[in-house]
C-alpha cells in the first residue's frame, strides 16, 4: 500500500505562486498516473491535473489550465504541482492520488486508488 503525504500548502495573496509536492512511500509510483484534486468547504472534491507515468503526457481542468504545472521526479518518488496566478476562488484542500494505470485522461476521483491526506491552501484577496 502506497502512502501519499502532501506538503507545500499556505496562506498567499491573490496572484502569488506556491509549489505543491506529494511524497510517496511503501511503493514506487513510478508505473502509475498521479492527479491533484482539491476541496472547497461546501463542495465536491474536483479535478486539477494530472500526468502518466512518465510525465510525458498531462491534463489540467479548465479552470487551472495555463497557471498551473503538475510534474514528477520518479527518482525521489514524489508529484509537484506548481501553482501561479493563483485565484482566491482556489482556496480548497489540495489531494494528491494515485492511479493503478500508467496512462489515465480521466477526472474521475473514483479511479484513484491511495489519497493523501491533503494540504491547505488558502488565497487572500
């Protein structure tokens, strides 16, 4: 069983950059797409991005599309999410998730199997 612990969440103005990383443990993740969801009080947990295993291939939401990166280092075991222009509508819980999948296109948090167990970000105005 994979264990995914996320870090790098804060408080940051509106237009400010953070940088999410999510390590794993007890399993490479190597072989497997990885995604970033998030959660805002009072909402479903959405789609951000995700990347196959080699991180030749990522998909983002449209929302993010543009100001966000999500990238991998398979020899640290760990997924990056690098976050600019940020918006305080993406004030949420940050998760990262792991597929059983090399490649994955899809949005759904149900085809994720291992959650961490999430980082805040909060955007002020």
């Amino acid at each position: 069983q994979v264990q995914l612990v996320e870090s790098g969440g804060g408080l940051v103005q509106a237009g400010g950059s953070l940088r999410l990383s999510c390590a794993a443990s007890g399993r490479t993740i190597s072989s497997y797409a990885m995604g970033w969801f998030r959660q805002a009080p009072g909402k479903e947990r959405e789609f951000v991005a995700s990347i196959n295993w080699s991180g030749v291939s990522t998909y983002y939401s449209d929302s993010v599309k543009g100001r966000f990166t999500i990238s991998r280092d398979n020899a640290k075991n760990t997924v990056y999410l690098q976050m600019n222009g940020l918006k305080p509508e993406y004030t949420a819980v940050y998760y990262c998730a792991v597929t059983g999948t090399f490649y994955y296109s899809g949005r759904a948090p149900s085809d994720f199997g291992s959650w961490g167990q999430g980082t805040q970000v909060t955007v002020s105005s």
